[in-house]
C-alpha cells in the first residue's frame, strides 16, 4: 500500500506544480519589484513540468544572470521548489550555462547537482564536457567525466568521442586507451568517428605506422572507414611526406567503394604544390575534373600559389580565368597570392593592377595585401610609391601593423635613409605598436651600413630596455659591422655575450671573425680561429677558405695561401671559380706564371668554368713575363669561350664589350683601370696585374713591329 500512495502523492504534486505554474508565471510579470531567486526557481520548476522548455530556460538565464546569484543558491533554489526534484530542470540549467559560454560555471552545478544524487541527462552531461574541452580546459573534462563515472549517470558513444578527443588533443593515449576500456566495460564502444579521431592524433604526434594499424583495426571490428577516415589518412601521409603511400591509399578508396571528395583532391593537390611537385599537382587536378568533382576555392588557391612562388606568372593567371569560369569569386586570400607572385617577380605594375582589380569587384584588400605590395615596391626600391600607399591604408580605415612598417624601415635602411626609418619608427611607438626583435635588427643593420655604430648602440640599448632581447641575427649584423672596421676585439666581446646567453654562433658569425683579422692585417689569427672553429664542431665553408685566401694574397703570402687550397680538398669544400682566380692572380702578381698555370690546368680538369677575370690575370701574368705569344693564345681562347674584354672609363666604371681593332687594340689593358681596381681591393674585378706604364709601351712597340712584319710578308 506504501507505493500506490506514494505514486499518488507524485501525481497531487506534479498536478499541482501544473496549476501553479500559469499563476506563477502571471505574477512575476505582474511583480512590482524584482522577483526572487526562489520565485524564479519555483516558475522555471512549473515550466519544465508543464513541457514549456523554452520558458523554462529563459527563467533559469534570468537566474544565472541576476547580480550576486552564486550557483549553489540557484541550484539549492531549484531543489526547494518542488518536492520531487524534476531533472529536466538540471539538464536545462546545464546547457543554458554552457549554451551562454561559462563551461567553468556550469560545472559548479554539474558538482552541486551530483551533490544532491540527481542523475544528470546524458545530454547536459555531454554539453558540459564538450563545453571545457572545447574552451581548452582538458583537466576540468577530466573531473568532470570522472564525476559522471562515479554517479553512475547516464553516458553514450557522444560521452566516448568527446573525452577521446579531449585526451587526443594533447596527444595522451595512454589516457585514451583507459577512457575506451572504462567505456567498454559500460558496453560503449569505440565507433568510426571514434578512429577517426585517433587516427588523426596518431599522424600529428608523427606515428604514421600507429595511425595505419587503427585503419586496419577498424575493418576487423566491423567498421567501414569512410571519406572522413580517408581524408585524415591522407592528410597525415601528405604532412609525413610519404607520398607514393598516399598515391596507394587514395588508389585504395575506389577499391572499397569510396568515393574522394573536393578536400580529398585538395589535401593531394596542396600538399603537392608545397613541396613543389607540379606535375603531381596537375595531375590530381585533371583527374578531379575528370571525375566529376567541382573544383573550389581552395583548389585554385593551392594552384595559383604554387604558380605565383615559383614566378610563373602567366599560368597562375590561366588558373584565376579558370577559377572564374566555375562561377567562383577570388577572394582577398586568392587576389593577394597573385599580387604576391607579381611582386616576387619584380612586376610591380601588373600587381597594382591586380589591386585595382580587386577593389573593383568589391573585394577590399586587407592588411597583408597592402603589406605584400609595400614589400614589392620597397624591393624595387619605389619609395615614394611605398608612402602613398601607406596613406592611402590610412584612408580605407586599415590600421597599418607592426609588419607594415618593418617593410618600410627595411626599405629605407637599404636606400640609406636611416633618419627617415628613425622617423617611421617613433610613428610607429607613438601608435602604440611595440615592435620585435626584427624591427631592431631592420634598424641595427641599417645603421651599422651607414657605418654609425653609435645610434647602432643606442638601439641596443632601447632594445633592451624594452625587454626585447638580441638573437643570433642581431649579434651576427653587430659582429660583422665591427670585423668590416677590423675591430676584432669588439666584435669578441658580442661573440662572447651571446655564446654565455645559450646562442651558439653559426658559420656566417666566424666567417665575419676571420674577415676581422684579415682586414685588420693579422691573417695568423684568422688561421687560429679557424682551428677554434674546427674544435667548436663548425665545419668551415667555402667563405671561410676564400676570405683566408685572400688575406694570405693581400699580405703576399702566396704559398700559405695555396696550402689552403688543399687543405679544402682534404675536408671536402669544392674551391669555386673566385678561389683558383685569387690563386691565379696571386701567382701571377708575384711573377710565378708557371704556378699560375698549373692552377688554371687544374681548375679546368675539375670542370670549373675559367670567367672573364681568370683569363685577364693569365693574360697580366704572361704579359709582365714577356710571354706574349701566351697572352695572346690565352686571350683568343676567352673571346672564344665567350667571355668579352672590359672597358672602363679609369674609375672603375665598365661596360661588357669585345675591344674591335686590331691585336694591340684587344691586347691593350688599360693602366688607369687597372690602378684602380687594384687600390680598391676589387679582386672580385679580376684581381689585375698593375703594369707599369713602361711595360705597356714595350708590349705596343712588339705588337705593332710584328702586324708589319706580317704585311711585309
């Protein structure tokens, strides 16, 4: 008898909460003063009751956003309102907190809730763990998913998918593989959304092998992998670079009956393009529109990317027409990659163009276009350009970022106008923008070409005091700055900074040591540093050798200059063509032709093509040493190699033309060019023999005496 009573006893309340429920509602809208927690809790109770979710969750967000309502009065006020707790109500009052974005708030009545031994809904349940997985609070999911556990509430395959997610966003599968036996034992099984999940956490944390076996696994459980499954294969293989496994996976789709979609081709078709494969790229392409899958936005983005990077200018825009042709719009990302490709290119013109294109067909260039064309046109050092667009961001209302002027910094250090960079740089501060290492490197570098080394260390100084700290790149322009002075000693106090703050020098930074001491006249040092060098683990390059070889030439070290020769041979550093130049001229300086020329034999037997510069020391060399039959064979044989004399204007100045006239005309030197090239140490000119004005007018009298004797002849 006590369990028909006690069912009447619910059915009288339910009844009652019913009739209520419209009074209820009619006096809080007829309240003079604020209603109650409690008066709010007791209409929302009515609500649910009477099957009114709609209203009942109004009044429970009324509740959650009274001032000073802490949720255990709201919760406390629900659980008074009625005398059998009413668990529609609870699951509501979840899903309003997390539908209102407070996951932290709805789980402190999830926790009040359980308190009170109410079963929660599978539905509120899962609401609130995917609400703090999703707000990036993984340890909250956890307390919460163990709180269900533990209430042995209700929970499904959703319950399984989102707490595998959680774990596989941190890469925990340790934790995910405990979640899944808990879940079995409740007879919740893993599905394909499931696998899919895991198989793409496999390929992010790199186990490619792991992520093929779930695949695997998943046909003996029953389970058929579907696009979903084969696109996360796919796009793990493409990331991996294994790229003949996905040509086999994708061949494998048609096999079992999947059909690949638009992201499919995508996923192949871009991971293609980044890796520069355009014939696989294109090939992808065909055989999307071959069957029958629309190609998209992103399809055309990858491709015209690909195009535009590589300077193929003309293709990516085929690929824009064609793009239209499918009644697709360019979007701001598709209209910048073009005008990207153009500025790449040096084709200014055309990307403005495409600026003007693109603000024609409503499509607002944003501010990484902008920053793309003030990067071209700083490139191609268009300054003047550069500032107009700049104002005109200013009047299409898009703020210039701290990238915007970096790139006009940059091109102002490289014109020269530091005081104008210094300029936009206190604009930049006066706008709030703080700038990064990159700025005060742009600055540093631009200052250190100017040779001002003092406004050079101011910006250090601001640098820091701004809490922004060198890296190598700025060490590496300061140490290079004061080596190009010969200050070496300097230049060791910034080498020793960064090496005690963890920054291990690379090559560029030794090689700017070595260039110290040579310039400073002391190349021993240089050949000691670099023993340093060797022992520190840092194999010297090709730089290494050649600023060492020219410092021994420039001292009239020539010997100790060819022993580095073979000493690059031993460690495996292929001397370039300026190498063997340098020897050749060096020999040739010091009178030593037949050396000279046993360095040009073996230069040529290592298929090193001689240039202009290593025929003109030959030439000197023979020409100081009276041979000039020697100079004359060797000068026919560079004008046949195609290599033409040089001109100057005895400043330096040349211009690339074959000398006309006759054999003293070719053979002719010029004394006041070669002068000058020798004073400014420009052995990358040719490294020429200076020659005396006496030594000239002895080879034009032998030059002339034999063109007569021939025409006596």
């Amino acid at each position: 008898m006590v369990i028909p009573r006690r069912l009447a006893a619910a059915a009288a309340a339910a009844e009652t909460i019913k009739r209520s429920a419209a009074g209820l509602a009619a006096a809080l809208s007829g309240s003079v003063g604020k209603p109650s927690t409690a008066d709010l809790a007791a209409a929302a109770t009515a609500a649910a009751a009477a099957g009114r979710a709609s209203e009942c969750q109004s009044l429970l967000l009324r509740m959650s956003r009274r001032r000073g309502a802490c949720r255990r009065e709201i919760v406390s006020s629900l659980f008074a309102s009625s005398p059998t707790p009413q668990p529609q109500v609870f699951d509501l009052l979840i899903r309003t907190y997390t539908q209102s974005r407070k996951p932290r708030e709805a789980f402190e009545a999830f926790r009040l809730i359980l308190d009170h031994r109410v079963p929660i809904p599978a539905a509120a349940s899962n609401a609130l763990l995917a609400a703090l997985s999703r707000a990036g609070w993984p340890h909250l999911a956890a307390d919460a998913y163990r709180l269900v556990l533990s209430s042995n509430s209700e929970v499904n395959t959703y319950t399984l998918n989102i707490m595998v997610h959680n774990y596989c966003k941190a890469l925990e599968f340790d934790k995910v593989d405990a979640v899944i036996s808990e879940m079995e034992k409740r007879c919740v099984f893993p599905d394909v959304v499931t696998h899919n999940v895991m198989v793409d956490a496999r390929f992010r944390a790199g186990d490619a092998e792991a992520a093929m076996a779930l695949v695997d696994s998943m046909v003996s459980k029953g389970l058929k992998p579907g696009i979903v499954t084969y696109n996360s294969v796919l796009k793990g293989l493409c990331r991996k670079g294994m790229w003949d496994k996905a040509r086999e996976v994708f061949r494998e789709m048609d096999v079992y009956g999947v059909a690949p979609d638009v992201w499919s081709f995508n996923i192949l078709i871009g991971g293609f393009c980044r890796v520069g494969e355009i014939e696989e790229a294109l090939k992808f392409y065909k055989e999307m529109r071959q069957c029958g899958v629309t190609p998209d936005l992103v399809s055309f983005s990858c491709l015209i990317g690909l195009f535009a990077r590589r300077g193929k200018m003309d293709q990516a825009a085929a690929y824009l027409r064609e793009m239209r042709c499918f009644g697709l719009v360019p979007d701001g990302v598709i209209y910048t990659i073009v005008i990207g490709g153009f500025c790449r290119a040096g084709l200014m013109s055309d990307a403005l163009r495409v600026r003007d294109e693109m603000v024609g067909c409503g499509c607002l260039p944003d501010v990484v276009t902008y920053n793309t064309l003030l990067n071209g046109l700083c490139k191609e050092r268009r300054l003047l350009d550069a500032e107009g667009l700049l104002n005109e961001m200013r009047e299409r209302g898009v703020p210039p970022d701290l990238c915007t002027f970096t790139t006009l910094i940059h091109g102002y250090c490289i014109e020269g106008k530091v005081d104008k960079a210094l300029q936009l740089f206190d604009t930049m501060l006066n706008q709030r923008l703080r700038p990064d290492i990159v700025t005060y490197n742009t600055l540093i570098d631009g200052m250190c070409r100017q040779g001002d080394l003092g406004k050079a260390n101011d910006l250090w100084d601001d640098m820091h005091s701004r809490e922004i700290f060198p890296d190598h790149v700025t060490y590496s322009i300061l140490i290079n700055s004061h080596c190009e002075k010969g200050q070496v000693e300097d230049a060791f106090g910034f080498l020793d900074e960064m090496i005690n703050k963890g920054i291990l020098p690379n090559i560029m930074i030794y090689n700017s040591i070595i260039k110290g001491y040579c310039r400073s006249g002391n190349v021993s040092k240089g050949q000691e540093f670099l023993q340093k060098m060797m022992l520190d683990k840092v194999s010297p390059d090709l730089i290494t050798y050649n600023t060492l070889i020219h410092g021994y030439i420039k001292e009239g070290n020539i010997h100790d200059a060819f022993k580095l020769l073979n000493v690059m041979e031993k460690e495996k550093v292929q001397p370039d063509v300026s190498t063997h130049n340098m020897l050749i001229n060096g020999f040739s300086v010091y009178g030593n032709v037949q050396e000279a020329r046993w360095v040009f034999e073996k230069m040529c037997a290592k298929g090193i093509e001689p240039d202009r510069y290593t025929y003109m020391s030959m030439i000197n060399g023979h020409v100081a040493a009276g041979n000039s039959k020697e100079a004359f064979q060797l000068h026919d044989e560079m004008l046949q190699r195609g290599h033409a004399m040089i001109q100057t204007d005895g400043y330096g100045n040349r211009s690339s033309a074959v000398l006309p006239g006759p054999r003293i005309q070719r053979a002719h030197m010029s004394v006041t060019h070669s002068r000058a090239q020798y004073c400014r140490g420009n052995l990358s000119d040719g490294y020429c023999l200076l020659r005396s004005h006496n030594q000239q007018n002895v080879i034009d009298q032998r030059e002339t005496e034999s063109e007569f004797r021939k025409k006596d002849c």
